[in-house]
C-alpha cells in the first residue's frame, strides 16, 4: 500500500471525477487508451528488437543449440565493461551558495539542503532505480525513473462542520458535506519523503506518439500493475469493479494464465499519465470503461513532469524512439558467432585418425601398448618391409587443410574482433585519454582500465 501512497496533498474530491458525468468519464478513458495504442503500435518494432538484444545479453539458446552451437559473447562482455564507466556508485550531493560571500543564513540554509539531498537520495531507492535503467539504456536503448513524492499525515486539525444548512462561497450555494468533506482533509504534514522507482523500458510512455523530441511531448505515462488493495488506498473510484486482467509472471514465463479474475495474485492494468496542457494527473485501468481517478497537479513542479527525459542511446530528430546501440555493431556480433561456430567444428575435427593394414595387427600394438623403449614383433618382416614397412601399412587422414582453414578463421575473427572494437569504442573507454596538464593521480585513474569490470562486484551496497 505504501508504494502507492501518491500524490495525497489534496483533498480526495479533487482527484474525484463528477459523478453526474459518467459519459464525458467514460470518453475521456477511451481517447486515453486509443492513445496509448498508438504508442504502443509505433513501439512495437522496437520492443520486439528489444526483447531480441536481451536474448542475446542473456545468452538464451533454444534447446537444440545448447551444447552444439558455441558462441563468443562480446556484446555480455562489452556491456559489462561499460555498466561501472557510466555509473557505478551513489553520487554525493553537494549544495552550495552560487556567490561565495558574507552570508551566513544562506551557508546554514546551504549546509541544512546538503544533509538533507544525501540522507534523501541515499534511502530513496536512487541507486537501485538509476542501476535498472542503465542496464536498460545498455541494452534496448532507453532507461528511466519516476520521482514520488510522500507525505505522512496527522489528524485532521478542522473539526467537521455540524450545520444541516447549505453554505454561500463566493455567492455560490455549496454542498455541507463537501464543504465538511473538504475541511477534514486539512491535516497536519508530520513527514515528507521521495521515492525513485524504476520504470521497466516497455511500460514507459510519452504523448502524443507522434512527438519526434522531448521538446514536442506533451505527456508522459507509465504502467503500473496494482491489486485491489492498491487501488483502494489510491482512492480509485469504484476500485472493486475494476477487474485484475494481469496473472503474475513465474520464472519469466506467464504461468498464472489459468488464474481466473479476482483471485488471489492477480493485478490490474492501470496507466498513469501526467497531461502538462491541463496539468492534470489520471489514472486509466485496462479492463475498465472509466477514468479511475483524477488529480490537479499534485506537485506544483516547474515543469510538470514528475520524471527527467529519458537516457536513451542513439536518437534523432524525427522520432521519440531510440536505437539500441548493440544494432549498431550487430553485423559483427553476428559474424564473430558464426566463425566461432566454425572454430568450433573444425577444432573437432582436428584429430589423428588413420588407417592400417588389417593383415598387420603388431601396428594396433604400436600405438596401443608401446611404451619408451619398447619393441613390437612383426611377424614375416620380408613381406611386411617388401610393402613399404610402417608407411606403406598406415595411411592418415590428412589434417593439414583442415588446420590451414582453421588458422584462417581465427585470423578473420581476430580481424572482426578489432572492426567491432572501433565500432563500440570500447578499447578508447579501457584505455582513456591522457592530457599533459592533467596530474599524475588523474592519468593514473584513467589508467586503471583492469579495475572498471569489477566495479559493480565490489560494491556490496547495491
């Protein structure tokens, strides 16, 4: 339930639809979802695409390739490299007076900012999230987070109203309980807290689809899967008919698909969009025909969105959707995989197989039994020297093309391996750059390459 303790510094009638419009409702909650169709049909190709790099990451292999079918997974081993180079640790805040003079209120008020951003961002779930959306940036080519915001709330400090009558505001006549509804909301702040989630690379969404920079986006959303008991402490409305269209995920595969609404484990689809036009926040479920909830601007923030641009990998000006960067460089992945296939076969077929005359069985023993110094018997030496002795009773299967091929191929993909490292930059990462200016300690940081894969394994904190 905490988790979705959003957005309650407003009274809950404000984050309430008007019941006497359950048309205008139930139009507002179409257009939504034909909107979100529509970023997921412009998606789609990059979603599959996606889910293809992650199957590569993962080094998943259908069956009938595990064992047979070898590979060289750089793509596992160049992502690993560059997990630590772009982040690997929790950052330290450090807030600061933009003009360094005489002024102890704004050294104190500075100081009092910095504890609080470090004991924030270090209990927020900063760098849980931030890690998740750089594996995401690394592979599909997009990684985000949402900021929440969330408050504890005391007792109500306005006692409710006890009039019958109805009340005048403004000269306008209004509802007693509203009124009374509206006045017990007005509660005592007695903690604030923020909350970074991760938002998982498909469930992430900016509107309209057809907005090609971030400057033309008009809304973000995200999908989030709730249980009754969420969307009860969200203040949906009508949260009990809202059916749990969602079966839990077991071991990566869809496995509560024979779960039947409303049992236990099952969750329901719901979209949460932030429309910067209206400045609006709404909520939209899946399986259900209306607008589930409402809020006017929960966070009065400057720019509206509770979430930065994503990072994404390579972008240009005429779409929102980026391309992973493993694309970029998949024509060598794939033909580095496929010679290391070769390799492999031709390693095995690099063995010292032969033939021999039958008639001359003391030959088996040479190779069988033989041991330094020895001597094997042969029986008829005249006729067995008469044939050419050892070489005209054995013939070998001849290995040298084989080997030649094979000596060939690791030269070709020791070539597509050096093409591959130009293409992802990654020996100009491992090897940084130097400047004559620069101090000794900072060219030995840039020189220290043989320590960035291990960075995430050292840090115990994550």
């Amino acid at each position: 339930a905490s988790f979705f303790n959003l957005y309650q510094t407003r009274p809950p009638q404000e984050g309430r639809l008007m019941a006497d419009a359950p048309n205008k409702s139930q139009e507002m909650a179409a257009h939504w979802k034909t909107q979100i169709e529509q970023c997921d049909k412009a998606n789609d190709r990059w979603h599959k695409r996606g889910d293809k790099i992650l199957k590569n990451y993962r080094d998943e292999r259908d069956e009938r390739d595990v064992g047979v079918a070898r590979r060289l997974n750089l793509f596992w081993a160049n992502t690993e490299t560059l997990k630590p180079v772009i982040y690997s640790k929790t950052p330290v805040a450090i807030c600061e007076r933009r003009f360094l003079d005489k002024d102890t209120t704004g050294r104190v008020a500075s100081t009092i900012l910095e504890r609080g951003l470090r004991y924030e961002v270090s209990s927020c779930g900063f760098d849980r999230a931030v890690r998740r959306a750089r594996n995401d940036y690394l592979g599909p080519g997009r990684g985000q987070v949402w900021i929440r915001y969330n408050p504890k709330f005391g007792e109500a400090i306005s006692p409710k109203q006890k009039a019958d009558d109805d009340i005048t505001i403004n000269n306008e006549v209004v509802d007693q309980k509203e009124q009374e509804s509206a006045e017990s909301q007005q509660r005592e702040v007695l903690s604030e807290s923020l909350a970074v989630d991760y938002v998982h690379w498909k469930d992430y969404y900016t509107f309209p689809a057809s907005a090609r920079t971030w400057e033309e986006v008009q809304g973000v959303g995200r999908k989030l899967y709730m249980s009754r008991t969420d969307m009860e402490d969200h203040q949906f409305e009508d949260a009990k008919k809202i059916e749990l269209d969602y079966p839990p995920k077991i071991n990566g595969k869809n496995d509560g698909g024979n779960l039947v609404s409303g049992q236990e484990g099952m969750l329901a689809t719901v979209y949460e969009i932030w429309w910067k036009p209206t400045r609006k926040v709404i909520f939209v479920a899946k399986s259900y025909d209306k607008i589930c909830k409402e809020v006017d601007d929960p966070l009065k923030l400057e720019k509206f969105f509770p979430c930065p641009e994503a990072v994404s990998a390579t972008m240009t000006n005429d779409t929102m959707i980026p391309v992973p960067d493993y694309v970029e460089s998949q024509d060598q992945y794939m033909q580095i995989d496929d010679l290391t296939k070769r390799i492999d076969i031709l390693t095995s077929a690099c063995k010292v197989i032969g033939v021999y005359d039958a008639s001359a069985q003391a030959l088996k023993r040479v190779f069988q039994e033989a041991s330094e110094p020895n001597l094997i018997p042969v029986d008829s030496w005249a006729m067995f020297a008469e044939k050419g002795g050892l070489k005209g009773a054995i013939d070998w299967v001849p290995i040298e093309q084989i080997a030649k091929t094979l000596q060939i191929l690791i030269e070709v993909r020791k070539q597509i391996i050096e093409d591959l490292d130009r293409t992802t930059g990654i020996n100009d990462i491992m090897r940084g750059t130097s400047d004559a200016r620069e101090t000794l300690g900072g060219q030995r940081l840039k020189t220290n390459g043989a320590n960035i894969r291990v960075d995430d394994e050292k840090d115990c904190e994550r």
